[in-house]
C-alpha cells in the first residue's frame, strides 16, 4: 500500500538544521560513552546503565531519527509525524543521562540535546497543518484505543516515578544516580503522553498529529529497553533479567499496537 504524500508544503530548513546538530551530539555523546566509560561513567552503576544504552542510541536512535528525516524529504507523511517522536525519544535520553551521571562537560552536551530538540520539536508542529492530518486520520486510528494507551501507560509510568521519588527523598528508598536520572526523565516526559492521550481521545487535530510521534516515542523506548536487556550480559557482565524482559515485552505490546494503527491509517490512501 503506497504512503500518501502530503499536499501542503511545509518549511522544514531550521527544524532540519536542528536534528543535524541533535544528531551530531547524540552520536559524540554515545561515541565518547563507549570509547572512554571508565573515564566518563565512574561508577560501576552507571556503566551498567549507560554503556549497553550508548549502543542503543547509536544503532536504534541515531537511525530512526535519520530516517525520519529522509521521509519528510521525500514529502511522506509518516516522516513528518514521527520525525518529532524520534527528537522526543533522544529528549528522553539526554535528561536521563544529565541527571543519572557525574557532572562533566558532557552534561552540557546532554542539556543541548535537550534544548534543541525541544526547540526542533515546536518547529516541525509550527509547520503542520493540523486540520488536514485530522482529516486524514480520522476514523482510521481507533482514536479512543490509542489515546487510552497513551493517558494508561503516561499515567501508570508518572505515578510511579513520582511515588519513588517521594519514597527517595523521604529517606524511605535508595535509588542509584542512573535510576534518579531515569525516572525524572519518566516524570518529565509523560505528562505529554496523557496530554496527547486526551487529545487523541477528544479528536482534536492537534491529536492526531501528536499522538502519532507519543506513540512512536514510546514505542521506541520500550524496543530500546527490550535491546537494552539483551546487551546488558554482553557489555556489563550481568545476568539477563527475564522476568524484567518478559514484563517489558508485555508492555511493549500494549504499545506497540496502536502505535500500528497509526501506521496503518497514515498508509491508507485517501487523500
């Protein structure tokens, strides 16, 4: 089934400048992580953490977004729609590892990953026509399936983070730096989810739009941590978590799902 393109011809130039540089750091700050760990993540919980997940960045990340971006040239509309999902997605990453590892000059280049990303993300939507997305959509994604997923898993991963970190900062629980850096990412970047969950559910316009990069973004994450798993016993000499993969794969599907529906409905040629 041949991709609709779109007919409304949006200026992309500073959004592509943008992922370029975002791209550029991604790829140095995954780089350095695995040619210098020891000298870049001084604790064995954060080699743990961050060695195996620099190859995720480099190998799943950095070609999503590449790939995103060759598509919105080509004048696809899948390529418009996840391209900000692909910058969310490494927004996530870089607060994790701002938050979850020494401060260094490297922080810095996590915190730019994160402020041109967002500044990359606000362009692309400036440049969307909204209406003519929803037009398209509509009907075609199960809007309330998918931004029920959307506001359930947003809403479960957000209670959870919050819930730990009041348990951390109470005195209640220990939690690692790399395990703060993750869940303040978590808390930070799912209140979008059930923001896009309802608006999806609503459909409104700007759902649609939105909730097609959430559901990419998320769908990359739980694909990363899945991958994350599997590399963990060869690069950090751990054992492989089963139960935590199974758990992940699981949840995973109930993502996975709708975030095929969206394919699907962009696929569909009506217009």
């Amino acid at each position: 089934m041949k991709e609709s393109k779109s007919f409304y011809k949006p200026d992309f130039r500073y959004a592509y400048l943008l992922s370029i540089v975002v791209a550029v750091l991604f790829t140095g700050a995954s780089l350095a992580g695995l040619l210098f760990r020891t000298d870049i993540y001084l604790t064995q919980e954060a080699q743990r953490a961050f060695v195996s997940n620099d190859l995720v960045n480099l190998f799943l990340g950095l070609p999503v977004l590449l790939v995103a971006m060759w598509f919105t040239r080509q004048g696809k509309l899948s390529g418009q729609l996840f391209w900000p999902g692909a910058l969310f997605f490494i927004t996530y990453n870089a607060i994790a590892y701002s938050i979850g590892n020494v401060f260094s000059w490297l922080t810095f280049i996590y915190l730019a990953q994160v402020l041109l990303s967002i500044i990359a993300i606000i362009l692309i939507l400036s440049q969307l026509f909204f209406p003519q997305i929803g037009e398209h959509l509509r009907g075609k994604v199960k809007e309330r399936l998918c931004g029920a997923v959307l506001v359930g898993l947003g809403s479960l991963f957000f209670i959870r983070s919050a819930a730990q970190l009041v348990g951390t900062f109470s005195g209640q629980a220990t939690l690692s730096q790399p395990e703060l850096g993750v869940l303040l990412a978590d808390l930070l970047t799912t209140p979008f989810w059930v923001a896009g969950g309802i608006l999806l559910w609503r459909k409104h316009a700007l759902g649609y739009a939105g909730g097609a990069g959430l559901l990419f973004q998320s769908s990359m994450l739980f694909v990363g941590l899945l991958v994350f798993f599997l590399l963990q016993p060869l690069v950090a000499g751990v054992p492989f978590p089963l139960e935590d993969f199974v758990v992940i794969a699981v949840m995973g599907l109930v993502c996975f799902i709708p975030f095929g529906l969206f394919v699907r409905g962009i696929l569909h040629r009506s217009i």
